[in-house]
C-alpha cells in the first residue's frame, strides 16, 4: 500500500525537475496523478507506478495563466471528481538587482511563482474534500538575501506568507498547507550556471553538494500524506542545511 494510494493529486508545473520528480513519486505511492506543463503531450504516462494503483496524467497547460488553471480544474472534476493533494511548483529565477529591476522581471515572476499558487489553491480548495493537504514548492531564497534575487526571493516569500494564512483559513476543513522550500537542486534551473558559480554554491552547503529533485519529492511526499498529520503552516527546507546552520 503506498502512502498516497487512491489519493488524487494535481501537480501544478509537474512536467520537469522537481515537479516531474514529486508527480513521478506520488504515482509511485499509488496516487492518480495529473501533472501540467506547457510542453506536455496529453495522456497517461507509462512508469513502475508501485503496485499498479497509481497512475501519472500529463495535462497541457500554462501555470501562469488563470484561464488554463479554470480547464485543469474543469478537466480534473471530470476525470476523478476531486483533489485530495495539491501541489504547487512551477516558478522561475532570474537575476535582476535593486536599480536594474524592470516590470517585466517582476511581472514574470509574481505573475507565476505567486499568481501560480494563489489561483491554483483557489481553485483546488473547491473539489478538496476536508483532510486534504496543499504543498507549495518555495525556496530558501525566500528566507535569505542573495544578491540579484530580490524579487525572486519575494515571490518565494510571499508562498510562505500565503500558507501560513491558507492554514489558518482552512484548518476548520483540516485542509493542511505546507512549503517545501529547497535549497540548490541540480536541475535545468542550474543548466545555465557556469562551474565557478556551481562549486562556490557547493561551499555554502553544509551537506557539499547540490540536492537532487527526488530529494526535495520525499519531502514533500511526507507534506502531503498522513505521516504529517499535524504538520500546518510549515516549511520544511531541503537545502543541506544550506539557510539553517
Ligand atoms: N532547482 C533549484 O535549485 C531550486 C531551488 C529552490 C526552489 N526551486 C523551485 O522549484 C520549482 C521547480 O524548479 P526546477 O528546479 O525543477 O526547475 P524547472 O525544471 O525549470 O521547472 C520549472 C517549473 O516552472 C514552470 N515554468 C517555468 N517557466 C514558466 C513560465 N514562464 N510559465 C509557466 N510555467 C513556467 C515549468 O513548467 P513548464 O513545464 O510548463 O515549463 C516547470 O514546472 C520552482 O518553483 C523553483 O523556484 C528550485
């Protein structure tokens, strides 16, 4: 039995990294899982999905976009009537510091990492039954100052801000909202990093290496299923202890 066996579970941005790493693995625990990308081809993913309960949907779709969020929510009603899990991760990272920031930048950024989360939770709340769980993917970015990612570490702040709230709103449904927020995570957000910037990242992490998405999936697994029963309002960081030491 799979800690997420018959569970529902959409994955908002679950086509690449950590979010195909956390969709892949609660498929893993039996959960029917329904992932969206902008670049997905629409259907059911083949994989070692456990004992055969869980099953993996790829859904087209712009994380970004109200609109589309509407179809998933309309989509996922249809095929399975309910979310019992949702978890929010797409987000984008790009570097800008005070004074060279534009509107665009900011715009990109709130406009998914933040407007993501807020309509994909509004949406999601209306087919949770009470018990459900929301996982929002952070970032330790939020909680520290790195140079040339204000605006980023803000979007990521304002998740930690937003399950604080959402737990406090929902804890009479017992709807439980948590973050993951992970450290450095070698995945294509690291494809563009030269080696410098990688091995200087490496010496600020206790651990001495870049985490990996399957990593920051079994934390966030825990989030969502009933071993964390009275966990609410939480952030579990995955950084090797990166902003905790
Ligand atoms: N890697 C790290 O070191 C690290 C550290 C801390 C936090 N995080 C967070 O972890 C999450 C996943 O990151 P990752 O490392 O796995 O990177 P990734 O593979 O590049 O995944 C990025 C995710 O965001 C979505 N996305 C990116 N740009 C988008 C856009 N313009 N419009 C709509 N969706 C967009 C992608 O969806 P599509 O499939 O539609 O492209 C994908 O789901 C992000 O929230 C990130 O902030 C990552």
């Amino acid at each position: 039995m799979g800690k997420l066996t018959k569970k529902v579970v959409l994955v908002v941005g679950g086509g690449s990294g950590i979010g195909a790493a956390i969709a892949q693995r609660f498929a893993a625990e039996g959960a029917d899982a329904h992932a969206t990308s902008r670049a997905a081809m629409e259907g059911v993913s083949d994989g070692p999905w456990g004992d055969g309960a869980g099953r993996l949907r790829t859904v087209r779709a712009d994380a970004g976009s109200a609109a589309d969020l509407a179809r998933v929510f309309a989509r996922v009603r249809a095929e399975a009537g309910r979310i019992d899990v949702l978890v929010v991760n797409a987000g984008i990272s790009e570097h800008a510091t005070l004074g060279s920031i534009g509107e665009d930048h900011f715009d990109r950024t709130f406009g998914l990492n933040v407007r993501s989360a807020l309509f994909a939770a509004q949406g999601a709340i209306e087919l949770m039954p009470d018990g459900g769980s929301i996982v929002l993917v952070g970032s330790i970015a939020g909680a520290i100052g790195t140079k040339g990612y204000g605006v980023y570490g803000a979007s990521k702040a304002a998740l930690r801000s937003f399950a604080r709230t959402w737990a406090n709103e929902l804890a009479p449904r017992r709807i439980r909202v948590n973050v993951v927020s992970p450290g450095p995570i070698d995945t294509a957000m690291f494809d563009a990093v030269s080696d410098a910037v990688r091995d200087g990242l490496t010496k600020l992490i206790p651990l001495g290496r870049l985490g990996r998405a399957d990593e920051v999936a079994a934390a966030a697994l825990f989030l969502a299923s009933d071993d964390s029963s009275f966990t609410t309002g939480a952030e579990l960081c995955v950084d090797g202890g990166m902003a905790q030491v």
